[in-house]
C-alpha cells in the first residue's frame, strides 16, 4: 500500500487487493493498519507521478474516443457514442478496453452509462457492468450516498438523517435539505441520473492536427452543420498536405448549447487528405445528431495519421496494379464501414490447410494479397457449412461412398460418387489434431443435387458421416 500526509498523520492512499482483502481501507491511519497487519509494506505515495501516468493512460484511451477525460486519482471518463461502433458495438467497446487494460498490468473495473456520473458511480460502488439506456436513477437507487461523489462530512450528516442510499435521497423533501445542505447535494444527483447535462473536457493531443470554429449563432438545422463540416474539412486536409500526411481516424467533436459534447468517429482503409471523400464519411454519421437547441462550436481532429506521399493522389495511374486497385476501393470500403461497421467490411483470404474449416480467414478489405491460393485441383464446395452437420448415411462397406444419406429429415439416394480424398489434421497445431483423419467424397444424388460428405476416422461408436458442403 502507499501512505501520503494529511497534516501531521499519514494515511493509507491505496491498497492492493491483498491488502483489501484483509480489511485495510484508503483513509486509515497508517500506524493502525501496521498494527492490524504485521510486516506491512508501505511505500510512499508520488501524486505527481500518478497524476502524469493517468493523463498518459487517458491520452492512450483516446484509441476509443475522442471525447477523453482524466478523472484524477484513478479514473478516465470516455464518451463511446459516436464511436463503438468501430468495437462491435458498446458491449465489444468495454471487453476490448478492460482487456487490454488489464494486460498492461491495471487493476480496472468499467460501467457504460447514459451519463459519466452514473458510469462513475457504478464502477466504484456497484462493481462495473452495463446500465441499460434510461436506467441511470435505478442503477444507482441501491448505492451508498458517497456514489454521489459528496465529501465525507456530508455523507456523515446524510447517515445522521437515516439517508445511506440514493434512493433515500431522491424520495426526500428537497427544500428542507437544501437549506441544511449546500444546492450542490441535489445537482450532482440530477447530473448522475441525467436530470441536468455533465458534460467532458475532453483532453485533445497537441501533435494532432485540429481545427475548429466557433459560431457566432448556435446551428441548429443539419444543413447548416454539413456546410460547416464541408469549410473545416477543406481546412484540415490542406494542413495535412502541408504536413505530408493523410488521416487514417477523422474525429469531429460537436459543441451543443448546453455544454454537452458530441462526438463522431469514422476510420480510413487507406490514408487519405481527400476533402470530398471525408465529407461523405462525416456526413453518414451527422445525420444521427441532435443539436439540441443548437451548436455553438465544431472541432475536427485528425487522430490518427500517416505519411502520404503526393504521388499517392497525383499520380495514381504510375502505381502498381494492386495499390492502384486499392485506391480505387477505398471509398467504397469507407462508406460500408461507416454503415454498416468495419467489423463487417472484410474479404475471404486463402489460409495454408488442408481441413476446409481453418483453410479460410477473414482479412480486412484491403488488406495485402500474400500470394497463397488454394490448389486448383481441389475442387470445393462453393457453400460451406460451418460446422458440419452429422447425417446418417448407409454404405455398402466401410471403405466405400455412401448409397444413401438422411440430412434434415430428408433421405437423399446417391446415383454417383467420386472419392475418398484422405484428409488429416495438422500435426503443427497438436499431436490430437494431427490423429484426426476424414474421407471426403461428392456424391450427386438422384435429382442432380451435389453434396459434399466426408466419414471421419472410427470410433468406438463406430464411423460418422457429416455433411460439409453442397456445390452449385
């Protein structure tokens, strides 16, 4: 654990979670967890240090938004909604960040929220998770009062009043505590529960190319916004030309009237300083906005950046075919990925197997082509089924096609057949996978249809026939 002075005592800072299991707490004296805990290691606090490694660890959290706020001593606030998307929704946004967090060695709990009081309340007090849209008053109805962020005089006072939760608080006579208390006591509540706007100081990297403008009257129609976007972004993507760079993730940040931020992000195949086409890729998104009563600043960042030669867009015919291919596809790959997200914008890349199921992956769009191509003289099923569907097949002999097979409640009798193609698992992979041992065969039934069957090796409930594929 760390001790830091208050006055003349040293207090416990903070504690691992084997301390915290045996009961010592931030706040107790130091002297009094030594005598609890024998042998105790004590360090001394470095706020200082803290306070930077946290700015750093939430400038790193900007991978996710680009609306980051430290909250100091040990939190980062993140507004997800313009970008989570991009994580496979808000779910796949908080997996992917406690994950990696923790990898780096963070101890970390995470709560989504409507808003960044409730998120914060429910990852200290009601140990993380994900509160659905509208429940910010029920999630936080159950927790102590200190969920409110309050000082701890003042929850003290509360607990003399018999107020220990929120919701206590929030059933009470507002007038009378109000003259006991000071007004803060209620707003934090309302800003928790969504009541009134908590908006985020989001931090912004100074090497990150930015422009914004300020409008002297708050824009409230959308086509106003897109004539703005449209004057930034010819802005932006000059600076980047000086800069001999091209964006890879367009960041647009939104100042409403109320102080409230709203972000959108979207990302680039291939980095590009293509004023149109960011336009375009904005633009799908500014349709989801409300203004509110209206914007009164826009801010466009460039978060992520990459060299860009001018030959890239100048002279894109003297490229080689398969960068100039990718150029040409990159809008369109934009524009899916933007509608309908990037984790569903990929193509089909051949894999080095021989077992049809690991002999495919899926890459991004544009992702390079390696030069590795399934042989030609291993015809295969242009559906696969994934995975195999068991059937119940007859054969004549172990050894030979079957003569008929049940798939789905339907018998099919087999006129031709062509095979065995002897197939094993890879022995790199493990020595269980390299035992595995499957006969394919394509078999056409008696109506033309072709299917794809293959019997693996035996077992002590004897052999097993699965259907794998059916070809066109």
């Amino acid at each position: 654990m760390t001790a830091a002075r208050d006055g003349s005592r040293r207090l416990v800072a903070a504690a691992d979670e084997a301390a915290l299991a045996i009961g010592l707490r931030p706040g107790q004296t130091i002297a009094h967890a030594q005598a609890s805990v024998p042998g105790l290691v004590v360090v001394e606090a470095e706020p200082e240090a803290d306070l930077l490694a946290l700015g750093e660890l939430a400038r790193w959290c900007g991978r996710y938004s680009p609306v980051v706020q430290a909250d100091p001593p040990d939190g980062v606030l993140i507004d997800i909604a313009g970008s989570s998307h991009l994580f496979g929704g808000e779910t796949g946004a908080v997996r992917d960040l406690l994950r990696r967090v923790r990898r780096s060695g963070y101890s970390a709990h995470a709560s989504l929220a409507d808003t960044p009081g409730a998120a914060w309340a429910v990852a200290r007090f009601g140990g993380g998770g994900i509160v659905p849209t509208g429940g910010a008053a029920k999630a936080v109805a159950p927790l102590p009062v200190a969920a409110l962020r309050l000082e701890g005089e003042t929850c003290r006072a509360l607990a003399l009043l018999g107020v220990e939760r929120v919701g206590q608080l929030a059933a009470l006579p507002r007038a009378q505590l109000t003259r006991r208390f000071v007004r803060t006591l209620f707003e934090r509540y309302e800003r928790v529960t969504g009541l009134a706007p908590d908006p985020l100081a989001p931090i912004v990297p100074r090497e990150a190319p930015c422009v914004r403008r300020a409008f002297p009257e708050p824009l409230g129609h959308l086509d106003a916004l897109a004539a703005a976007l449209e004057r930034l972004t010819g802005e932006l993507c000059r600076e980047l030309e000086r800069r001999g760079e091209g964006l890879r993730l367009l960041d647009t940040i939104l100042r409403r009237v109320d102080g409230q931020p709203v972000s959108l992000r979207v990302g680039a195949s291939l980095p590009t300083r293509d004023p149109a086409h960011c336009v375009r890729l904005v633009g799908e998104r500014l349709q989801t906005v409300d203004p509110g009563f209206g914007i009164d600043e826009m801010a466009l960042l460039a978060a992520r950046v990459e060299p860009l030669r001018a030959r890239q867009e100048e002279a894109v015919a003297t490229l080689e075919a398969e960068t100039r291919d990718a150029a040409a596809l990159a809008p369109l790959v934009d524009r899916l990925g933007v509608r309908l997200g990037t984790e569903r914008v990929f193509r089909a890349a051949p894999v080095e197997s021989r077992v049809p199921e690991r002999s495919v992956k899926r890459v991004p769009a544009l992702a390079p082509v390696t030069g590795i191509s399934w042989p030609e003289a291993l015809p295969r099923p242009s559906r696969i089924i994934d995975p195999p569907e068991e059937v119940r097949a007859t054969a004549l002999l172990p050894d030979y096609p079957p003569k008929s097979f049940v798939w789905r409640r339907v018998r099919y009798n087999v006129a031709s057949a062509d095979g065995p193609e002897r197939v094993h698992g890879e022995w790199w992979i493990s020595d269980a996978k390299m035992a595995e041992l499957r006969d394919y065969y394509r078999v056409e039934d008696e109506k033309g249809r072709r299917f794809w069957l293959f019997r693996n090796a035996p077992t002590p409930e004897g052999t097993r026939w699965w259907l794998h594929g059916r070809f066109t």
